[in-house]
C-alpha cells in the first residue's frame, strides 16, 4: 500500500512506503481461469493469493452464454474462414468484424490466424480441443462428488437448429468429420427437432442434436468456485491493478500493483484479453487480441426453451438461465474499445425471430459487451514460460473459458506440482507462436489419458 504523510506533503515532499509483501503463488485475473486455478493450487496445501483488478468475474466470466461444451470442437481458424471473414466484413451486421486499424500487434495476429487456417491444423486442433473438453467434464463429475456446488449445472446437450438446406448440409459434413473423434450428433428432421424442442418457428426444417454439451450460469459458478477457493484459504485482493514487474535474469522478482509491491514464489497469468498487455513489461509478446461480444439476457417468456439452442445462419447462441434467457453473438476484433454497436444488438434482436416464436414480448433487457482473449489457432496458452522460470501462463480461451476452466486450473496445479500433466501441453506452449520445432501440427489428435 502506498502511505502518503501529510506532513510531507506540506514541504513539498511525497514520501512512498512500498508495503513489500511476500507470498508463495499469485494469480493474476480474477475470472474462471484464475478462481479455478486458485481452488486447486489450495487443494494442495499452497499459500494462494488472487489480484483481480475489478471485482471477480466482471468480465468475460459473467456475461458468456455458459456453455459447457465437448461437441462440434471445429476451431475458428479453418479452412475458409478467411474468405468467408471477408464477406462478413461487408455487411454492418455480420456476426464477425474487425475494425481496419494499423496496429502492429494485430498484423502478427491476423497474419499467423492466417496461416493455422489450413486442414491439417485444423484436424490437429479438433482433437485437442475435444481432450480439453473431456477433461472439464470428468473434473465437473469430480466436483460434484467431492463439494457442495450450485449453479444452475444442466446436462441436456445442445440443439443446432437449421432454417436452410445448405446451412444443414455443411453442419452435417461437420457432424461426419466429428464423429471420427468419437463425437455423436443426431441428424434431425423437422419432426426430429420439434420432438426435442417443440416451440421454433416454421422456417426451422432440420437441426443437430449433439449431448455432450451441459450448461450453467456462468456468475453463479465463478463465485461459486470463488467461495471454494476461500474455504481452503485462498487470499482474495480485488479492485487491484497490476501495473508491472520487476525481474532479474529467468526471474520475477516482484509484482507491481496499485496496492504496493508483492514478492512471490511463482506467478500465474490468468488476466484472458489484458495477458498481452502485461506481458509487454516482460518483452513477452503474447498474441491475444480482445474478441469483443456481445449478450443479451431477458426474463424468460413462456415459450422460452429447455435446453441451449444454437441459431445456425445466424450464428447466435441461445441459453436458458434459470428463469433467464440469453442469447450471445458477435465477434469484433476493435481492441479495447467499450461502446455498444447498437446495429448489431438489433440483429440478434430480429434474428431471433426467425427460429423462435414469442420472442418479440421478450422483457427485461440486460445488455453485456466484454472481450474473450483470442489466440490465432484458437486454442488456448497452458505452460510455464521459457523465458521465465516462475511464470505459468493460463489465458486464451478464446469463447470456451466456462468449458476449459476447471481442466486449466488442474494442469496448473499440476505444473506448479512438478507432476505429470492429463494432458500433454506442449501444443498448448506460448513457444509455439515463435519455435517452428515446438508447433502442434504432428502431435497425435487424441491425448487426453484417463
């Protein structure tokens, strides 16, 4: 804490007592990554502290559509996305933008989305996705026997649902890809969709039921995991920034933060779209861009349906919360830039009406905008650092956060251990953004070990 005397002042002079204070772990971020990070590492008996520079998870981790997803793990970056990126980047009110700037940062970004853009990148990815995922859900069964949790967890799986034979034939060849991994999906017509979910509008003439998604409400269960980490004796500091660090060699000597100098052992990184900026400190360039997104989250109408709905031509994700509705859409890569497109808000809005009926008496309007850290391969950073020995980097997750929460968070205990990962980590290393000998693309697709 930084203590200014009065007396001092009077003369002219400012006196700063830096409060050094020393401490075993630090977790910088206070979002699902970080509090499920901090549950485990206390798990083992280690002395926890979480810096949050807001309050805990008032961002990406509150206003997500809460999906728990283990099913169509189709990377973003794909074969075609690029051209189809650019067709999108006509129309106002696409579901993916990015505002023309020239920002070096985001030239390296687009550039290597570019290149992990191609088939056997994308098969590659599948598979580890699809081992992430497993292993957020077998932690989920895992939680659930060992605590006392509630937020709202559901396992009704996921209904795609489809308005366009076209749309329906390509989610279909993604169904057939998918189940070579082991995926199971149901090819449905309208009569199949309507026995799953009975109120969708006419248009809707085929969809895509895959189980292995299960939802929550994602508030509910960063604070639930929030109130675990205290039990066990996590030290909880919010409203805290980190403004840098101090090093020496391999080494952070000291994080620097609006509430004085802290000493620790080691660091974790778990700050999603803000890891790239505090990373510059270190001359560590991590390549995160801000995917801004948008929700909008409604007191649910009669017709509201039972299990998560993906709106497929338009993109739109749709998932009941308790008595809530929401429906999340849209990804922006504007940096860090806080207003609402009012544009785009409205084409969820009308959209919505399209595949659901009585969604126009929708009352109660929450609107949300935050930014999900994106990687160019869209899967996420998980490793202790080359550069420097005591920091493990934890951040990423693009849009799957909720998913890969608790399965980070382990293999982060795991690290800081020194034990043998679940799961193989070197494609998920920072170095594979800069070493061509550390990249994923001839590891094995499935690497989850049970």
């Amino acid at each position: 804490m930084y203590i200014y005397h009065n007396t001092d002042i009077v003369r002219g002079i400012v006196v700063i007592c830096h409060m050094n204070q020393k401490k075993d772990i630090i977790i910088i971020g206070g979002g699902i990554i970080g509090v499920s990070t901090a549950y485990y590492l206390a798990l083992q008996g280690r002395s926890v502290t979480l810096i949050e520079k807001d309050n805990i998870g008032a961002d990406s981790s509150h206003g997500n559509a809460g999906l728990i997803a283990n099913g169509f793990a189709i990377p973003m970056a794909a074969p075609g996305v690029p051209a189809q990126g650019l067709k999108w980047l006509l129309d106002a009110t696409s579901p993916f933008f990015i505002k023309p700037r020239l920002n070096p940062d985001l030239i390296r970004w687009l550039w290597k989305f570019r290149s992990a853009c191609n088939e056997k990148q994308m098969l590659q990815s599948i598979g580890i996705l699809l081992s992430l995922g497993q292993g957020s859900f077998d932690l989920f069964d895992e939680l659930f026997a060992k605590e006392k949790v509630d937020f709202g967890y559901e396992k009704k799986g996921r209904l795609i649902l489809f308005t366009s034979k076209d749309s329906f034939d390509k989610g279909a060849a993604t169904a057939d890809l998918l189940h070579k991994y082991g995926v199971e999906a149901s090819l449905l017509d309208a009569d199949g969709v309507r026995r799953i979910e009975p109120n969708v509008m006419p248009a809707v003439t085929q969809g895509i039921y895959c189980a292995a998604y299960a939802h929550i409400s994602p508030d509910r269960f960063v604070h639930e995991m929030l109130r675990l980490a205290k039990d066990q004796g996590v030290e909880i500091i919010t409203e805290t920034s980190v403004s840098g660090f101090e090093t020496s060699g391999p080494h952070i000597l000291s994080v620097l933060t609006t509430e004085g100098r802290f000493i620790p052992n080691q660091v974790v990184l778990a700050a999603g779209a803000w890891s790239s900026v505090l990373t510059r400190n270190l001359k560590l360039r991590l390549p995160i861009q801000p995917a801004k997104g948008y929700s909008l989250t409604y007191k649910g109408p009669s017709t509201s349906p039972h299990l998560p709905l993906s709106l497929s031509e338009r993109m739109i994700a749709l998932t009941p919360m308790g008595d809530t509705l929401r429906f999340t859409s849209v990804l922006e890569l504007v940096g860090f830039d806080p207003s609402i497109n009012q544009q785009r808000l409205e084409a969820i809005r009308s959209s919505v009406n399209e595949y659901l009926p009585g969604m126009e008496e929708l009352k109660q309007e929450t609107i949300w905008s935050g930014y999900r850290p994106a990687t160019p391969d869209d899967l996420p950073i998980i490793g202790r650092s080359e550069k420097f020995k005591n920091l493990i980097l934890a951040t990423g997750h693009g849009t799957l956060g909720m998913t890969y929460g608790l399965i980070t968070g382990k293999l982060v205990s795991q690290i800081i251990a020194e034990e043998q990962p679940i799961i193989d980590l070197t494609p998920l290393r920072a170095e594979r953004f800069y070493n061509a000998n550390k990249t994923h693309i001839n590891l094995p697709c499935h690497i989850y070990n049970n």
